[in-house]
C-alpha cells in the first residue's frame, strides 16, 4: 500500500463519501471493520441469553410478548451486522469459529448474570441505552453497510430501551419490595454498563485510527460522559439512587462527574473470566454443534441441485 493510496483514501474519508464493499481499502481499514462489526455481531448474539433466561418466567403475557419479541430482534441485529461483515470477505464460520475459540470478543456485559424480573428492566433502560449513545454515530460510519445496518438497529434499539424503561418504571412506583428489586437491578448493572464503552481514551488501542477513519465518530470516553448524562436524569425522576457517592452535577462542564471505574472487573471480564463468560461461550458451541445437520443438509442440497442443472 503506497502513499498516494492511502492518501486517495483518506481524502474520501474526509470528503465524507461512503466506502462500499468494492472500493480499494486499506488492509488495515477492512482488518478494524471485521474486528468491530464481528464483535458487534457476537455481542447482539450472545446478547440474546441473559434475558432469554426471562421468557418463560415474564411476570404477564404481554411482558412475555415484548420480551420475545426484543429478543427475536437481536438475533435479526447479529444477522445483519454479520452479512456486513460478510462483504469485507470473512465468512460466519470464520467468525463464528473465532468467537468460540476467544479469539473475537463480545460485549462484556453479556457475562453477567439476570437475577430477577427487575434485570430485565435494567438490561433494556441502560444496555440498550448506552448501544444507542453508541450506535446511533455508528450510522455515519464511513463504512456503507455497516452504517446502513446500524439506522434500523437504532430504532428497535429505541424501542428496547423504553420497554426496559417502562419495567423499572412501574416496579419503582410498585409496592416496597418491586421498588427494592428495580433499585437492586440499578446497583448490580450501572457499573457494568458504564463499561461496555470501552477502556477510557488513554488506553484505547484503536480509537484514533478509528477515528481518523471515521469508523468511530466519538471516543469512548465521550460517549460514556454523554450516557451518564443523558441516564441520571431518567433514573432520579423515578426515585432509583445511582451507586456512586462520587456522582455528581458540574454545572461548569454542563454534566456530570462520577467515580473511578473498576478496570481490574473490566479487563477480567474481558479476558473470559467474568461471572457467565464460561457458560455464555458454552451456549453458542451447543448451538453451533446442534446445528451442525442442518449447515450440512443445506450445503448437500445445494450440491445436488447444482449437479441436476449441470446435467
Ligand atoms: N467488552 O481500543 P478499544 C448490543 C475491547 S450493544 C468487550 O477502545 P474499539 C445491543 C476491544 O474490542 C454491545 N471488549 O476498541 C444489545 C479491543 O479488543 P480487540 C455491542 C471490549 O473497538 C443490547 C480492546 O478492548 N456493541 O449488543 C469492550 O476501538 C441489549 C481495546 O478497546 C458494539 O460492539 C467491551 N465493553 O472500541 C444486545 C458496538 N470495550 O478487539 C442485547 C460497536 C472494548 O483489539 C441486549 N463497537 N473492548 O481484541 C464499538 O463501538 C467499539 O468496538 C467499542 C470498543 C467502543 C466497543
């Protein structure tokens, strides 16, 4: 890759004019893409256990609807976001394969564990909350149908994030024990949420060619001051105490300050050994080997068809 390529591209990039899956990239560009839009898929996949963990156990039948249906479209989220990882030129079963052997990650937060009614609530007000602090820049992505994919997923993200909003809403105007649970929810994810942006700026391996790319249109550090902001608020006005004594108004910086993050957590977490790290990873090989047959039976019947009009 000589100069005056590298610096054709960069001058589309910055013209903002979208790259499409054939343009001459980068090596590097198409490497980050496959990284991210991979682990994003991974996420949305693995994404689907914790509050699949609830279907069968929603409080009422129109709890249930909603729930099934939020996560009916996670699984349609990883589909999408893995077609256009697909058009860099990896394929699912390169993916697939490097998410079960560690080698691809996904969502940190995807390795804790819903407890009660109330995590369902909090998983929708604050995960698909901060997804969308994230996603809805990721739908300017200099990247075509990664920012293609990302205007859809924003507006299921929305709805996901108002049903979660409604639950811990009406369990923290319910009886004593309801409002006790919504708060239990809040203390046991805020911190973990606050983590899904990602290392803060200073050790953000990728954030600046991210940017320079414009792949990422804020750094992670941004968009988590933007999600406390926007998110203290909605959990004051239903009577929720955030757990972080150092959380705090600045009326000079116009947001607010909070506490020091537990990186050692973050970085355990990440590196597989998080509360349900194991029995996440566990899931997605039993599903992938039970599916086995039918990847098989597709490609037979393909070859068979292909050989009857080749005849
Ligand atoms: N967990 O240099 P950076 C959802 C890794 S939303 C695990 O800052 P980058 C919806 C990072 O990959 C959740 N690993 O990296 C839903 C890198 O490692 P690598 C998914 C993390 O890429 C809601 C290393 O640390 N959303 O699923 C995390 O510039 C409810 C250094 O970090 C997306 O994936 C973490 N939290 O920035 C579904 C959005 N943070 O790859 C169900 C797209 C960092 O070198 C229910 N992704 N790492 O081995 C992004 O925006 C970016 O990739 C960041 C990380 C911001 C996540």
């Amino acid at each position: 890759e000589d100069e005056a390529f590298l610096a054709a591209f960069q001058a589309r990039i910055d013209a903002e004019e979208k790259i499409e899956p054939n343009d001459p990239m980068p090596e590097g560009y198409r490497k980050t893409l496959v990284r991210q839009i991979g682990q994003h898929a991974h996420s949305e996949i693995v994404g689907m256990l914790p509050e699949g963990n609830w279907i069968t156990r929603a409080p009422s039948l129109r709890r249930k609807a909603a729930l099934l249906a939020k996560v009916q479209d996670e699984g349609g989220h990883g589909l999408y976001l893995y077609s256009a990882a697909e058009t860099l030129g990896v394929s699912r079963e390169e993916m697939t394969e490097e998410l079960l052997s560690g080698k691809a990650k996904y969502s940190s937060i995807f390795n804790y564990p819903t407890q009660t009614w109330a995590d369902i609530g909090a998983i929708g007000w604050l995960v698909d909350g901060a997804a969308i602090m994230n996603q809805i820049p990721l739908c300017r992505c200099s990247y075509g149908p990664y920012a293609r994919a990302m205007i859809r997923v924003c507006k299921e993200e929305s709805f996901h994030q108002r049903q979660g909003y409604e639950i811990m809403m009406r369990l923290a105007r319910g009886t004593p024990e309801q409002k006790e649970m919504a708060q239990d929810a809040l203390n046991r994810w805020w911190w973990p949420s606050l983590m899904m942006f990602g290392p803060s700026d200073g050790d953000s391996q990728h954030s600046d060619q991210s940017m320079k790319w414009k792949i990422k249109r804020f750094t992670n550090d941004e968009l988590r001051q933007k999600f406390v902001d926007a998110t203290v608020p909605q959990g004051e006005f239903i009577g929720l105490t955030f757990p972080d004594p150092d959380l705090k108004w600045n009326e000079e910086k116009g947001g607010y300050d909070f506490g020091a993050i537990d990186w050692d957590e973050f970085w355990r977490v990440v590196k597989g050994h998080g509360p349900m790290n194991r029995e996440r990873i566990e899931a997605r090989r039993k599903a992938w080997e039970d599916g086995a047959w039918v990847r098989e039976a597709a490609l037979a019947h393909a070859e068979k068809r292909k050989a009857r009009r080749e005849a």
